[in-house]
C-alpha cells in the first residue's frame, strides 16, 4: 500500500458526459501528478500540482482540468467525454517538487466511456 | 525531448531462470532513473531508483545500474519466481527546471511459468 488513495476505482459512463476523479496523496506529500494509462499511448503525464498551484502541464487536453485543494487532495475532471478517454488514470504523490523524489501511485481509476 | 526505450515483451520464462529487461534512454542532463512493476490489477509500485551514474539500485533480487556513457538502465534478476509475473516500466525523471514528471517506456509484460 503506497499511501495514496484514489476513488472511484471503476467509472462507467457515457460518451458527453463529465465525470471527476480525486486522489488523497500520501500523508505529508506536498506535489500531485496525474498520469493516464492507455493501451495506445502508453503512460502519459498530464499535470502536475504543487501546494495548490499547478506546476507543470503535459499532455492534458482542454476538456480535462483539475485542482488541488488545501488540504492537498486533488481532482481530476473531465468533460464531454469521447471513447477514446477510456483509460486507467493515476495519481502520484511526492514530498516535494524536485528531482529525484519518488513518486508514489495510487491504484488508479479504471474509466470506461460507453 | 526526453523518450525511453524499452524492450518489446512479452518475455516469458521457467521458474529460476535469469532475467534480463533492457532499458536505455534520451535526456537532457542527468535524470533520475526508475523501474516501476505493475502486479495485474493493481498501480505502479516502485521497484529500484538510481539517481547518479554508475549508481546500482537494487530490491528484491532485482538490480539495475545507471550507465551514463551507454544511456542505459537494464533490469536483472538472477532467479526469477512466479510471483514476479508482471508488467515492468522503465522511467527517467528530469533533474533541471521545474517540471518533474516521469517520463515512462511502453512497458515489459514478465510471465514466469513453475
């Protein structure tokens, strides 16, 4: 068990609609990444927060957002959603925002868009 | 920009036979290295890090050292058992600037048989 907890583990939904996923970093960790897993992409980075501010952007499309609130969880929101977001999502957590540090995962959000 | 290679799987062998999972990468700088493992079903789970060449990280049997002049971190296991089925990621994370995500290969699928 990393420490980092995410929910729901499983989300069903339909294409257009909107869902939000949230992660609880680890006890202490400061930074949140958010990665998507998906079988013809692979492993990407989306975004990255630290401390409530975004610190770096990847490849995050504009109908996905997200945001790190006080007391450090964070959410992942995505909007007018197509097939192609099908994917595992998951959220990482460091100590702080610097080279070096171990990112930790949670077990993921498995998304199906229908 | 930053890429990781890694062998194609899926890579299956006998109980007890030596593993061998090559990774080489594409950075600027001098990035941190990481192998991360994903059980079926379950997030990434950090396996063995080395930040500086020449550094050997090493964790359950595994090791994997950080060869700067080849840009290579090769994942070895002497003695493979079944419970090490699973799907093996290499990754590099950025030492400069402000943004350190990880960047990941596409991932080795391991099957051990007994």
């Amino acid at each position: 068990d990393s420490g980092v907890t995410q929910t729901p583990k499983h989300l069903i939904t339909a294409t257009g609609q909107r869902v939000t996923l949230r992660c609880s970093p680890r006890s202490g960790d400061l930074s949140v990444y958010w990665y998507q897993q998906s079988l013809d992409q692979g492993l990407q980075f989306l975004i990255q927060y630290y401390n409530g501010e975004e610190r770096a952007k990847g490849n995050i499309l504009e109908r996905f957002s997200a945001q790190q609130f006080p007391d450090l969880h964070s959410e992942l929101n995505l909007s007018s959603l197509e097939l192609g977001d099908s994917a595992l999502y998951f959220c990482a957590s460091s100590g702080i925002a610097g080279a070096q540090e171990t990112q930790y995962f949670g077990p993921g959000t498995r998304l199906l868009v229908l | 920009g930053n890429s990781v290679t890694q062998m194609e799987g899926p890579v299956t062998l006998s109980e007890e036979a030596f593993l061998t999972i090559n990774c080489t990468y594409t950075a600027t700088g001098y990035p941190s290295l990481f192998w991360y493992v994903q059980y079926p079903g379950e997030g990434l789970q950090l396996l063995l890090k080395a930040t500086k060449a020449d550094d050997k990280g090493s964790n359950k049997g595994f090791e994997a050292t950080y060869r700067k002049e080849t840009t290579s971190f090769h994942l070895e296991k002497g003695s493979v058992q079944v419970s090490d089925s699973a799907v093996y990621f290499c990754a590099l994370q950025n030492s400069g600037g402000s943004n350190y995500k990880l960047t990941f290969g596409k991932g080795t699928l391991l099957t051990v048989n007994p």
